[in-house]
C-alpha cells in the first residue's frame, strides 16, 4: 500500500491522474483538469448536456474540415 499512497502523492503533485502518470488505462491520455471536466459533463442535465456535445461535435468538424482545406 505505499507504494499505492506515494504514487497518488506523486499524481497530485503533477496534476495528472492515476492513469496518465502510469500511461495505463481509458485516462492515461488525459490531465487531471480534462478528467474533471469529463466528469463534470457525465453530471449534466441530459437536455445541457445533448447541447454541449451538439456544440463539441460542431467544433470538431469545423476543424477538421480547416485542417483538410490547408493541406
């Protein structure tokens, strides 16, 4: 166990999760602030939260579809 303990020590002083800091797991890609937001959005109000992704998704192409122009 304290290894466990020095490792979340060690997480938190980075601001990096569990996951990211041992590059394993469905966060390893994620900080810590991107995880609470992921969090965050799961505790919306399904209405907001269709809303949001609407807008994400929207962003998201517009992007993709710039970066296929430029080339």
């Amino acid at each position: 166990m304290p290894f466990i303990e020095a490792a979340k020590k060690i997480a938190k002083a980075l601001d990096v999760s569990l996951d990211h800091l041992f590059g394993e797991g469905i966060n390893a890609s994620f900080d810590k602030k991107t995880v609470q937001r992921l969090q965050d959005i799961e505790n919306l109000n399904p209405t907001v939260k269709e809303k949001l992704f609407f807008l994400i998704d929207t962003v998201i192409r517009d992007t993709k579809a710039q970066q296929a122009y430029a080339q």
